[in-house]
C-alpha cells in the first residue's frame, strides 16, 4: 500500500495555483514583519538619540567617595 499525498491528486495547474498563493501569503508576511522592525528600529533611534541629547545637556555630577578625594576631584 503507498500513501499518496495531497499535491499527488492535484493537477499541474492547481498545484502552480496553491504555490502562487502561498508564496503571496509568505512575502505579504514578509513585508509586513519588515515593516513593523523598521517602525521598531525608528522608535529606538529617536528615543537613543533624544536621551543622548539630554544627557549631553546637563552636567556630570561630581565624583564622590574616598576614591575622587584621592584623586584630587
């Protein structure tokens, strides 16, 4: 007894039909996750560079402790 497959009892066409689709549906996915990192990515970009930003405004604090006594700060 040999087991047949669903893409054996389909004709050339159908199969070529069903590859199309799923091929559509893949890149569609695609496309999409791509999108949805490159919104991702923008975010985190503009979030880094506003807190760069800040923190390039204000002044370091002053060293404390026995360390930067020793140190002359």
């Amino acid at each position: 007894m040999t087991s047949t497959t669903p893409l054996q009892n389909l004709s050339t066409a159908e199969r070529r039909r069903q590859l199309e689709e799923s091929t559509s549906r893949a890149m569609e996915r695609y496309r999409t996750d791509f999108e949805a990192q490159r919104a991702k990515t923008s975010r985190l970009r503009a979030e880094r560079e506003a807190r760069e930003a800040s923190e390039a405004a204000t002044p370091p604090k002053p060293a404390r402790g026995r360390r930067a006594a020793a140190w002359g700060n």
